[in-house]
C-alpha cells in the first residue's frame, strides 16, 4: 500500500492520490494531455471524473488557456443550444443584447462536456459537426464562427448499450472517444479510501481522528456512491462523534451492496438524500454562506447553487436550512 499520498490540485480541485491504480492513471493522463485528441472519461457517480479532466487540461499545452465546463443534463435542449454555441441580441424573447457560447469561451482552451449521456439527440447532431470543425452560427446570427476547442466529455453510462437502442449516436460516440480513460470505482483503491478519508476529515475537523474500527468498515464497505459518499459519509460522521475520535458506529453508511445488486435504485435514492441532509446540514455551520460550504463539500459554488435549485432552493437563507 502507498505510504504518502499525494496531494494535488488541478484547477482549483483538490485531490488526494495513494494508490497504484490511480499513480497509473495519472501517469496515464500525463500522456493523453499531450495530444489534442477528444476524451471520454468513463466511471461511476462520483468515482472522480471531473478531476480527471481538470488534470488533462493541467497537464496539457492548453493549461493557460481557457477550461470551461458544463453539465449536460442539467439544462433543457433549447437553452443547451444557446449555452454551447451562444445567440444575438433578438434571437429569442428576452435576449436583449448578444452572448458568446461556451465553444466560444473555450477558443485555444479545453471545453469539458459533463454527463455527455444526457445530451438531447438533435443536440449530439449539431455538437458532432462542430468536433468536425464545420464553423457554426450563434442562434439568430448570421456571422459563421470557427473554434479550436479540445474537447473532453464524462458519463457513468453505458453509450455502447444506448447507441443499440438509438439514444445515442454512434458516430458522436466514436468522434467523443478517440481516447478512452476509464477511473477505477474507490472500492478497488482501499489505499484512496484511507487517504481521503483523513484529507476530508482534516477539512470538517482536524482535532477528530478514525478508531481502528471506523477504518476497518470504511475498507469494508462498498462505496457506491464513491468519493462524493466518502466525504458525506465524514462530514456525518464528525458531526456525531462525541469526543475526539470517530468511532465504527458513527459511521452512517447506506447500505452494504455495490450498485448493482438489485436495491441499487432504492440505494442511489439513500446517497441523494444523505447528500442532501449533509448539504444543509453544512450550511447551517456556515450561517449560509455558500462559498464555506462548498469549500468545506469539495464542490464548486456553481454544483452547490445548481444542487440547491433541485431542493427548491434558489436563494438560500438561515431559514431555508434550520
């Protein structure tokens, strides 16, 4: 096992590096960022993709360029358009003056494409002939705009299997995937369990530590919701501990099964609650304030704003969390 992990932040994210498959993976990226070829980064939720490409593009000749990034599945298919390839004033109602899009931002720099799987099919047309570098129009332009954009796109879904039932596109998938880079699920790095888990425990509470026993059922455990559980887990966990030392039975862990085994779905509807209990559990510590809490989460300010609209909190206040 890795004795010193490693602590290395890409583009602002930090991350925490101790065992052999990831040191090979990040070996594995130094390689990919010298080329300018697309990436498709495969994994499951929260297992640390977005971190994988933060590192290409860190590593790459491209880092004092631009890094823009967007979620494909957060936005509907008419203001995605608008968001990738931008619009002019008149284009729609309400757009009183013009707006670059996101291809645009990214000139000479990377654009990350975020849960590409959830991309609309009219969307993956007109995204496929701008990776061909046919020059595009804003919405409601008539001015041709060329780009030079490296593209590297996430999803924790099976493209292969959707491309078999017609939801995805298998010339997008293949144009996507000129490199594939797949990140191993944290219940194959035990080493990455331990280093995490004492990174994140230092960030919530540094005068805690974990009894023998918490660290023998966190190795134990199967981890399906990855990194993004392991830190909920620890942010739970000290809230609880009484004294300074977190014990086994302080540990809130949901479920015993990989997700795959048949309660999967019932388990994905446990991790998002426990993510969102510990979300406004965070931001009463913070009196609110969402730029703490996000540093505290490990998230950035934006996922925090976008997970707060879904519970129906657009703008948060003391008695929005209480």
């Amino acid at each position: 096992m890795a004795t010193d992990p490693m602590i290395q932040s890409f583009l602002g994210l930090e991350t925490v590096i101790a065992s052999p498959a990831m040191n090979q993976l990040l070996q594995h990226l130094h390689r990919v960022a010298q080329t300018d070829a697309c990436v498709l980064i495969w994994g499951e939720s929260g297992s640390g993709k977005e971190v994988v490409a933060r590192a290409i593009h860190h590593f790459s000749v491209r880092s004092g360029q631009p890094w823009v990034d967007v979620n494909c599945g957060a936005l509907p298919e008419h203001l995605m358009e608008s968001e990738l390839f931008g619009y002019e004033k008149g284009a729609f109602s309400g757009a009183d003056s013009g707006k670059p899009g996101l291809f645009e931002m990214a000139d000479a720099g990377t654009l990350f494409l975020d849960e590409i799987g959830e991309l609309d099919p009219k969307m993956q047309v007109k995204l496929l002939r701008v990776l061909d570098r046919v020059p595009y129009y804003r919405l409601g332009g008539k001015k041709k705009i060329s780009v030079n954009v490296r593209v590297l796109a996430a999803t924790n879904q099976d493209l292969a299997a959707m491309i078999r039932t017609g939801r995805f596109r298998g010339d997008l998938y293949h144009r996507l995937s000129q490199v594939k880079v797949s990140v191993p699920p944290l219940r194959q790095r035990p080493e990455d369990i331990l280093a995490l888990a004492e990174f994140f425990l230092g960030q919530q509470n540094p005068g805690l530590e974990l009894s023998p026993g918490a660290l023998d059922r966190m190795l134990q455990h199967s981890w399906p919701g990855n990194v993004r559980e392991l830190r909920n887990v620890l942010i739970s966990s000290s809230i609880a501990a009484l004294g300074n030392r977190i014990e086994a039975t302080d540990l809130v862990l949901e479920g015993t099964h990989g997700p795959s085994e048949p309660d999967g779905e019932r388990q994905t509807d446990n991790l998002e609650e426990l993510e969102r209990e510990t979300i406004l559990r965070v931001l009463r510590q913070t009196g609110s304030h969402q730029e703490k809490a996000a540093s505290i989460l490990g998230i950035s300010t934006r996922t925090l704003s976008r997970k707060l609209k879904s519970y129906g909190l657009g703008r948060v206040n003391e008695s929005c969390v209480s």
